[in-house]
C-alpha cells in the first residue's frame, strides 16, 4: 500500500491530481533541493498559495542563478 494511504497529509491534493507526484519526479530525476522546490512551488500554485508560491518558487530559481554563474 502507498505510503499516501496511511498518511494523508504527505500526499495532499494539490500535488496527487497530477499523474506524477513533485516528490516522485523530484527523486527519479536526481534534482537537487533547490530544483526540487523550484517544481514543488511551480506545481502547487494554483492550488495552493498562489502568486506566494509563484515567488517562492521565482527566489529559488534567482538562487540557482546565482550558484551557476
């Protein structure tokens, strides 16, 4: 049985209406965290805290930015 089951918080709506959950594209695709967050928040804005997310997600990508110049 899925994990998700027996814990319904860890596999909320926003993230389970998707064929593929962020955590599981996260981890299959090796992301480090702050591409894993950068999916999380881009996945979830619309369900979740809007814009909030939307620039949650836009520091995370100034910050991968950064670390690549």
């Amino acid at each position: 049985m899925p994990l998700h089951y027996n814990y319904p918080n860890i596999s909320p709506k926003h993230y389970n209406k998707y064929k593929i959950e962020p955590i599981k594209f996260i981890t299959q695709n090796k992301l480090d965290y702050c591409q894993g967050n950068i999916i999380k928040y881009i996945m979830r804005y619309k369900d979740k805290n809007g814009i909030e997310d939307l620039y949650k997600a836009q520091w995370y990508i100034k910050e991968l930015i950064k670390r690549n110049k």
